[in-house]
C-alpha cells in the first residue's frame, strides 16, 4: 500500500493515463479521418451545377439533382431553429438566474431525459400530435420533430452559459437602478452571447442529419414542395431512400447528399468553436 501512494507510482500512473488518453484521441481521429474521407472520395463525383439546382430524374435517365431535398432540408431546420431556440434561451436563462425548487429541477432532469431520447420516437410523437389531425405530412411537422430534439440542447447549454457570467455584473446593473428584466436581458445575456450562439449551432448540427423523425413527418417528394403545409424533400430522406435503392445513379446521388450534409455539420461546428473561442478570450 505505501508502494501505491509513493511519488513514484503516482508519477508512473500518471504518464501511463495520460499516454493511454492520448492512444484514444488519435483512435477517434483516425476513425474520424477515415469516415469523412471516404464519404469525399464516394461523393465528390456527384457534385455539380445539376446536384444543386435541378429535381431528381427517373430511373435510366442521366443527370438530376436535389434541389428540392436542399431547400426542403433548409425550411424545416429553420422553422425548427425558430420554434426551440428563443424557447429554449429563455427557459435557460430562467433556470440560471430565477430557477428554484421542483419545478427547475424536473425541468432540468426531463431535459436530460429528452437529450437521450431516441429520435424515431420523437419523431412518432410529433406524427401523433401534428400529423394524424391535419391528415397529411408536411414540413410544418417536420420542424415540430426536430424543434423538440434541439430544445433541450439549446436549454441546457443557454443555462450553462448564462451561469458562467459573474454574477456582480448583473448586480451592478441593478445597484444602478436598472430593472431584473432589463439587467438580464441587457447586461448578463450579451455577456453569455457567444455561449448561447454555440449552443444553438450544435443543436442545429445535431438535427441536420436526422431521418428517423422525418420518416413520420416530412415523408419526403420527389418535387418541389407545394407550401409548408405539404410533402417535403429533405436530404436525409434522400439519401435513405437512394442509399438503398438498386440505381448506381440513385445511390452516387445519395453520396452526395452525404457530402453536403458532412460539410454542413463541419461549417456548424466550426462556426461554434470559433464563436466559443472568442467567449474564453474575452472572459
């Protein structure tokens, strides 16, 4: 026992975790490399002007895009950024500064509960809730879906945010004078900006790619969508329906579409690390 606590061991224990955590960084990275490059290397051949600006074709005939699939994608993951992240901020702020008793705690345990929700029953509930009574799939249920998935996200890192703000700038505000609503929403949010920006972009990140809720929702269309109210194309959807199709032509389309999902969850997340960097140098 006294062998395990001399400075030696310690010292050994510690070089030997440390290099045992550095193994495991560079497993992570090396899986990482191999994935994204694989995907490029899969699904630079379809991208093109056609990719980009024109509907799919049917089977047999050459060339088509996905157009519709990328506007689709960008409606409902808009809609839903509009439905969770103002939702979202607030009740973060609220369980930061003003939250007490039961009601913080169940709102902070069930948004751990919803973060590890898996997405196919979010994407039943919201099949449920927006799609049985109005009788038919459509962007709008779409966005309920993904909106319930980034909220919790958005709540959890908006209060980590705004917790990390010293407090005696708030206090300052209102030792002048200036109203609690004012003082927060004036003084203490633009100070936790970059981390709620942060938060945001994950949770956009984090729904991008989702199939499993659209499945219930969006439904997907091989046109352009009617209005909000109707069958939406949408980029996951695309790539699980041309992913398991027998086409060369549909499942080259479907690399594609990967591609530009990868390279959207890249800008996203290094749009959230710069926004992150810059909160740590100014603090």
């Amino acid at each position: 026992m006294d062998f395990l606590k001399s400075p030696g061991f310690r010292k050994f224990w510690n070089a030997f975790m440390i290099i045992i955590a550095a193994l495991c960084a560079i497993v992570c990275g090396v899986v990482l490399a191999v994935v994204v490059t694989f995907v490029i290397s899969k699904g630079y051949k379809a991208l093109n002007l056609d990719f980009f600006t024109k509907l799919p074709l049917p089977v047999g005939m050459t060339g088509g895009g996905v157009a519709n699939a990328i506007v689709g994608s960008l409606e409902i993951v808009l809609m839903a950024s509009v439905i969770s992240v103002p939702v979202g901020v607030l009740a973060g702020i609220y369980l930061a500064l003003f939250g007490r008793g039961h009601l913080a705690a169940n709102v902070r345990f069930f948004s751990d509960v919803l973060t590890g929700m898996p997405s196919i029953a979010i994407g039943v509930f919201a099949y449920s809730l927006v799609v049985i009574p109005t009788g038919h799939f459509s962007a709008h249920s779409a966005a309920v879906a993904l909106a319930v998935i980034m909220l919790p996200i958005v709540v959890r890192t908006t209060e980590e945010a705004v917790r990390l703000v010293p407090g005696v700038i708030r206090e300052g505000a209102l030792a002048l004078g200036i109203p609690a609503w004012k003082a927060t929403l004036l003084v203490t949010v633009p100070v936790a900006r970059a981390g709620i920006v942060t938060g945001a972009l994950l949770a956009v990140a984090r729904v991008a790619g989702e199939s499993a809720p659209l499945l219930f929702t969006a439904f997907g269309s091989q046109y352009w969508s009617k209005g909000l109210s109707s069958p939406t194309a949408a980029l996951p959807l695309v790539i699980f329906q041309y992913a398991i199709s027998p086409y060369p032509d549909w499942q080259q389309l479907a690399w594609g579409c990967a591609l530009v999902l990868v390279a959207l969850v890249f800008a996203l997340n290094l749009t959230a690390r710069l926004a992150f960097s810059g909160r740590v140098s100014a603090n």
